[in-house]
C-alpha cells in the first residue's frame, strides 16, 4: 500500500461536492427512482443485489483481473442468540459515498441482530491503527475494515486474529491478482478492473477509433494507479487511442481546473476525457464548456447526484455507478457468515458490480446526495 487511500480520495468529499455543484449551478437537478430485486447464489439463498432497470451483470466477454470474483453472499439465516458486535472501521465519514456505505453496512448488521461501533480515522493511518486495538479492547466478535493504509493495520489483525477476532477487508488490495491482506478472511470491493472495462467498452461503441486522455491524481493512491491504468488497458484493448493523462495536484476544484485545462491544451486532438471521480468529471465538462471545447467525458468512478445532474445537462457522456452501498452490505452479511460458518470457505473476493449510466438512463439510477 501506499502512504495514502483511494477512499479518502476516490470522490468529492460534501464541501468539494457542494464547491462544483455551485459551480454546475446551471445543471438542471431531476428526482431519481429504483426498483429492487434479488437472484440466487450457489448455495441457494437469496443474493442481495441491486436490480436497477439497469443492469449491473456482469459481461460474459470479460477476461481481466476480477474475473470470476462477482459471486455476491447470500441473505444468511439468522442464528437466534449468537454474539455480533461489529467493529467499523471508517476511513473518513466526511466523504458521503463512504458515510453511505457505513449507513448501508449498520443497517444489515442490525437486521441481522447485531450491535454497531463505528470509529472515524478521518484519513488518518496511525489513528486508524489505534482504532483497530480499541475494537479488540472492546471485544466485539468482528472487525470490517476499510483501510486507509493496509500495512498500517496489519499488526493489529494479526492481534485480532489472535484474539479470535476475524477481520473483513473493503477496498484492498485493487489488483486481485495480488495477495489479500494478511489475516483477513475476504476483501469486498467495487472491482476496480472491471468498472474500468464496462466505462471503457461503452465508449468504444460510441466512439469506435476516437482518441482519449485522462484525468489521474498525482498522489500515489494505489487503487487510482491501478483504476487509471486499466483504463488506459481497455480504451485501447477496445481500438481506442490513448493520447497522454495529466494528474490533479488535489482532489479538489483547484486541482481539477488546471489539470483539465491542461489535457485539452496538450492533447488538442483528445475527443474524450476519462477521470476519476465524479468531481474531477464534472469539472473538466465544464471547463469544456466554458472553454467552447468539444469532448466527451466520463467516469468509471460515480455515484453523486451532481454527476446525475451533470449527465442530465448533457456535460458527461457516461459513468459507471459504483455501488458503495452494496459494498456495505456485503461487509455485513461476510461478517454474519465468518461468526456463524455459514458459506464457508468465503471467497478470497467479492466484486459488487455497479452499471453504466447514460444521458438516458440517469433518472434510473439510485445517486448519493
């Protein structure tokens, strides 16, 4: 890992939301709506997922890196009189696409008949750590942890562990061909690879041969490296032509302005920008716009309402939804299933897919104000 975390950085946090909301003042904001559903796993129980009239399958072609990692846990019997206390650890709840995910995590481990502890590090490593040994003083029966530094935590798992305390991973590591976490008994992620594939491959049918450029941020944040890497993967595995990615200093409106005027001033024959985050996508569509420039941009990386409204204006081609919630969710029930040895062996992974996002389809899909 390195000395920073994608979920402290992978989307606006609510002041930069609200900063380029007012600055997309313009942008006509539409109510949205959803329709629930479920499918069953291997083991027969019912999966809980997010049936949108999109869809979140997952494309039958794909061949990378999260390949055969989409199996969701199953709604999990409830054990009548068994111990779970969960221990959250948040990296930073100032960001409300992670505050969602906390809500939607607590919300499970409720139904399930369980108490909650949530503890905030506030996208800080070392008090992350702490937190981790105040869970294990607390005797609670398992930890989900949403790292903000993997190796930062790995002393205090390993005294989990030894204390009897499982430990469920969120986020990390991004690459699944790499090793999880030691000592943590499943990772559930967004599937960074395949959010990344799904953007890239539905641009590529708009776009047939179009040229592109991105959008990364400059700190090393080991998940954005991957995410943007593999958008330069699949843009061109799709016969996209990839012209260069200039990184935002910050993840926020001053990071993003310069950056974008800097992709369009240095790759002029760009006709797409692939970035990041909802913000930074929202930003170079309107520096396009106030600039008089013809782009298309998109995000393998959305969420928010302002990127709803955006895509309702027309500013962003598409986005991929990245369905935080349901990372939540899955946290909960692996935790359930680790206490009670239900769907033993957990998988190594599990991805909960989002969906692609057009113009057309933005009213359909759930955002996170």
């Amino acid at each position: 890992m390195f000395a920073m975390k994608r979920n402290s950085l992978l989307g606006s946090s609510l002041v930069i939301a609200i900063a380029v909301a007012t600055a997309m003042s313009t942008l006509a904001g539409c109510s949205s709506s959803s329709t629930a559903g479920s499918t069953t796993n291997g083991a027969g129980r019912s999966s809980v997922v997010d049936s949108q009239a999109l869809s979140a399958a997952v494309d039958s072609a794909y061949n990378g890196t999260d390949k055969g990692n989409f199996k969701l846990l199953g709604q999990p019997t409830v054990k009548a009189g068994t111990a779970f206390k969960v221990g959250f650890l948040q990296t930073n709840g100032g960001q409300p696409f992670l505050l969602a995910m906390q809500n939607a995590a607590e919300a499970e481990v409720t139904k399930l008949g369980g108490s909650f502890i949530a503890l905030d590090a506030g996208s800080d490593p070392q008090k992350q750590a702490s937190q981790l040994s105040q869970l294990i003083s607390q005797h609670v029966n398992v930890i989900i942890g949403d790292p903000v530094v993997a190796t930062a935590l790995g002393p205090g798992i390993a005294q989990a562990k030894s204390a009897g305390i499982p430990f469920v991973a969120i986020g990390a590591p991004a690459d699944e061909t790499e090793s999880p976490i030691p000592g943590a008994a499943v990772s559930i992620s967004q599937g960074f690879d395949y959010s990344a594939y799904a953007t890239m491959k539905a641009l590529a049918a708009e776009h047939p041969g179009a040229t592109f450029a991105t959008m990364g941020f400059a700190p090393p944040v080991d998940q954005l490296i991957f995410l943007m890497t593999r958008v330069e993967y699949w843009g061109e595995h799709f016969g996209l032509k990839f012209a260069g990615e200039v990184d935002a200093a910050s993840d926020d409106p001053s990071g993003w302005g310069p950056a974008a005027s800097t992709i369009m001033t240095k790759y002029p024959s760009a006709q797409l920008i692939v970035s990041y985050n909802d913000g930074s996508a929202v930003a170079i569509a309107t520096t396009a716009a106030t600039s008089n420039k013809k782009v298309s941009v998109a995000c393998p990386n959305a969420s928010l309402a302002l990127a709803r409204d955006a895509l309702l204006a027309g500013r962003l081609d598409l986005v991929h939804r990245t369905p935080w919630e349901q990372e939540g969710v899955q946290a909960a029930i692996a935790a359930y299933d680790t206490v009670t040895r239900q769907d033993q062996p957990l998988p190594t992974f599990i991805n909960v897919n989002g969906y692609i996002v057009t113009p057309a389809t933005a009213n359909k899909a759930t955002w996170i104000q």
